[in-house]
C-alpha cells in the first residue's frame, strides 16, 4: 500500500455519490459542490429510472437496500482524473490545531450554468466563507434549507489531559500498581457477555454508530460516523479509531502479561479473553472491539508463552478449539475481504483494514497487511474498498442494530471508564506520557510488553535469546 491509494479511493467511491440538483441538467456532469452526498442510495439502489422517494426530514437513518456483493465493478477513474471537478474529495484539511469550514474555488469548466454552491449563495443571500456558518446554525440534510459545507475535524476527541476520572488521580505514572489492580478486579467481576456490552457501548459512542444528534450530523455532513469515516473530511475519525483499537489491544495484553501468578490463573485468564472475543463477535456483532481482542492475543509477546498456552489446552480446551478452529480463521477471512458477518447482526463492521489502507502513512506498523502478504493483494484491497460503500450505506443499520443489542442494559460507570482510551492511555503512558506523538508511545510500550513477557516465561530458544 502507498498514500497514493487513500487519494484513489476517494475517487473511486466518488462514482456513487452524485447528487441531482433540481435546475441543474445532471448528464456527464460532476456535482459542483465539495461534500454534497448525504447518502449512497440513489445508485446503490437503482430502480427503473424514476427518482427514489425523498426520506423525511426527521429521519436518521437510511433504508439498507443493498448488499455489497450485489454491487457492480466500479468505473473507470479516469473519468474522475480532474482533480479541480469539484468534488468533495477536492477537500485540503486547515492547519492542524483549529476547525474550519473550508470554501473551495468553484468550478469553471461547466458552462454557463451556476454551480450547486453558487445557487445556494444567491438563495441564501449570504456567502459561504472559511469558518463561518450560516447565522442559522447548521440545517439538516438537504431538504427545505440551504447547504452547509460540514466542519473539517482536526483534533482528536480523545483529550487524557482534562480527562476527569474515577479511578485515576489527577496526576498519575505509568502502570500504577493500585490502578492495575483495580483494572484486574473490575475484568474479574463481571462475565465476558457483559464485557462486551460495556465495550461496545464505548466503541459505538467512539464511532457515531450512537449518540449522533441533530446538530452533529449537520456539522459532520452525514448521518453517521460509518459513513463519515469514508470521506475525506472523515480523517480524524480514522486515525481516533486507529488510537482506539491499538491502545485496547496494549491495554488487554498489559493484563494478561501483568498477572503474574500462577500459569493456571493466567490460562484462565487467557480463556476469558478468547470468551470476550467470541462474545464481541456472536452477541454484539462488534467486529471492531473483536478484531482488537485477537490482535492483543496474537501479539508475539503473548503467543511465546508456551507454558501458558499448553495449559489453556489442558485446562481449558473448548476455549483454545474455539480460539484456534473459528475465531482465528474468521479474522484471518475478515482481513482478506472473503468473509463479513451478517448485516442483521452488525453493531461495528470491520473496518479497520479500510481505515489502515485510507491512512496508511499513519497507521502503526504491526507486520505485514493481508494485501501485502499473499497474492491476491490487489483483490484484497478491492474488496476493503468495495465493502466501504456498504459500511457508508448501512449506518442506520448499525445504529438499529446496537440500540436493540444495548436495550436495558444498565452500565457500570467503572467498567465503561476502564474501556474508554483515555482512561486507557492514561493507565498505559500516565499523565504525561499520554501526551506523547503516538509513535514514541507504542514504541516503549512495545518494550514493555516484551520485558513483561520474558519475566514471566524467560526465553529458552536460542532465537530468543
């Protein structure tokens, strides 16, 4: 993979998204505006040549209509060459450190007929500049008001420094003892069907799979975070879930490593967080939070244990079957694109390798992609980029589906605080470290993870050594 290929995919899932402006012939021509899709539909659902019904106003969330295997090859994008067309992926992000909403130069190639921006500029009565809204606040949609260009995000959400705690002090070191203890008796508590439920509330939350409200989608331009993620302006969101999935998986693999007791205990701690993993995977349809787990458990400096691992077979044997004969293979079948979980039992689909192809000059380096490790690479990054207009298509869907999952549940608000990843990364790197360029971060704690490792099972091999 290369940055050139986030730059071609936005191109190439530009070929779905034209909008018919009314009083603007449509034919050969490229929507003027910068980020006017609100949603895939009108060609992912084709009918018979008449125009879908317009979708109320006050709705949230889009029909599904579709599958993403039912879907055509894309076209060619050398139609989309023109870099100044006008489209939303023509969007530059500000300089780092503030928000906007950014105008771009409207197009002059299309004639005499006055582009989507230019119409509404003239309706309006006002002009759209660089970081001013409409005195009117954001409208919804596209229906009844004006367009508003959405805001470019270019700070994280995730903010440790003033995060407000129950468990850590105001000022606290890396991997405090009292902390991890408490962290351990918290997991220890409660089973692993209510793990999951605590960690899916978080990661949907994280994601705008839930808690998106009027005002947000209008700042964001779409409805939910899932199609958001898709789109340029949608890189924050990327790289916050790239920070999420990372620091869960070092956050799992520092309480493993860290129960220094006997190998029984730790098998059987092993076995509970293969338990957490089928459960994100069968009950929540999480395959965020899932795919997070099974890399914490095939971190080398986990899978090395051999002591641990003979005993978890020993011990615990439908757990490591389960772990081994299904969960592995259909991670492993996530990644290269062949296999996806059922729309109905999706809460999360499983993103990351789009995110990680979308930001590949950022995303942390953890050995070979899918793409990069078998022949087939260029299917495999066909079908990710493929599979991204189901996950824009289907945000609504998400959304029902995690409302019905998390219906009645009641949420401890420790358990939820220990799997947010501010709370995270303060336990990790402490008040300070959390601070720290992400790549300094992961690098000691890497480190850390392998001295954690050989402390509890010294190496023997000399490959090891």
């Amino acid at each position: 993979a290369t940055p050139l290929v986030g730059r071609k995919f936005f191109l190439y899932l530009s070929t779905v998204t034209r909008v018919n402006v009314p009083g603007i012939p449509s034919a050969g021509m490229t929507p003027a505006s910068p980020v006017i899709r609100r949603s895939s539909e009108p060609q992912l659902c084709p009918g018979n040549g008449t125009k879908p019904p317009s979708e109320p106003s006050n709705s949230v969330h889009p029909t599904p209509c579709h599958s993403y295997r039912q879907a055509s090859p894309s076209p060619s994008l050398n139609s989309y060459s023109d870099l100044d067309s006008g489209h939303y992926c023509q969007l530059q992000p500000p300089i780092r450190g503030s928000r906007e909403r950014v105008a771009p130069e409207p197009p002059t190639h299309l004639g005499g007929v006055k582009s989507y921006v230019e119409r509404l500029k003239v309706e309006e009565g006002q002009h759209l500049t660089a970081g001013r809204a409409p005195e009117n606040g954001p409208h919804e949609g596209d229906q009844g008001g004006g367009f508003i260009l959405p805001v470019i995000e270019v700070t994280s959400s995730f903010n440790p420094t003033t995060f407000q705690s129950l468990l850590i002090p105001k000022d606290n070191k890396p991997l405090e003892m009292s902390i991890l203890k408490k962290v351990k008796e918290l997991l220890a508590d409660v089973d692993a069907k209510t793990l999951a439920r605590h960690v899916t509330k978080v990661d949907c939350l994280v994601a705008r799979i839930l808690g998106v409200t009027k005002e947000m989608q209008g700042l964001m331009g779409v409805r939910s975070g899932m199609e958001l993620l898709t789109l340029p302006h949608g890189r924050q969101l990327r790289l916050d879930l790239l920070e999420r999935f990372h620091t869960m998986s070092i956050m799992l693999a520092v309480d493993i490593l860290g129960c220094t007791g006997s190998t029984e205990e730790r098998a059987a701690l092993l076995h509970k967080t293969i338990q957490l993993a089928a459960e994100l995977r069968g009950t929540m349809g999480n395959m965020f939070s899932f795919a997070a787990v099974m890399s914490a458990l095939d971190m080398a400096q986990i899978s090395r244990l051999e002591q641990t691992w003979m005993t978890l077979r020993q011990r615990h044997t439908e757990g490591a079957i389960l772990y081994e004969k299904k969960l592995k293979p259909f991670l492993k079948s996530l990644n290269e694109g062949k296999d996806s979980p059922p729309l109905s039992n999706t809460t999360f689909p499983h993103v990351l390798p789009l995110i990680t192809l979308l930001e590949c000059d950022t995303a942390p380096a953890e050995g070979p992609e899918p793409w990069e490790s078998t022949e087939h690479g260029v299917e495999v990054v066909l079908a990710h980029l493929e599979a991204a207009r189901t996950v824009a298509h289907h945000g609504g869907l998400y959304h029902t589906n995690a409302e019905v999952k998390l219906q009645g549940f009641q949420a401890l608000p420790e358990l939820l605080e220990v799997f947010s990843t501010e709370f995270q990364m303060r336990l990790l790197w402490g008040s300070q470290g959390a601070a720290s360029s992400q790549a300094l971060r992961y690098e000691k704690f890497d480190k850390v993870l392998t001295a954690l490792s050989h402390k509890l099972e010294p190496a023997v091999r000399s490959s090891e050594l």
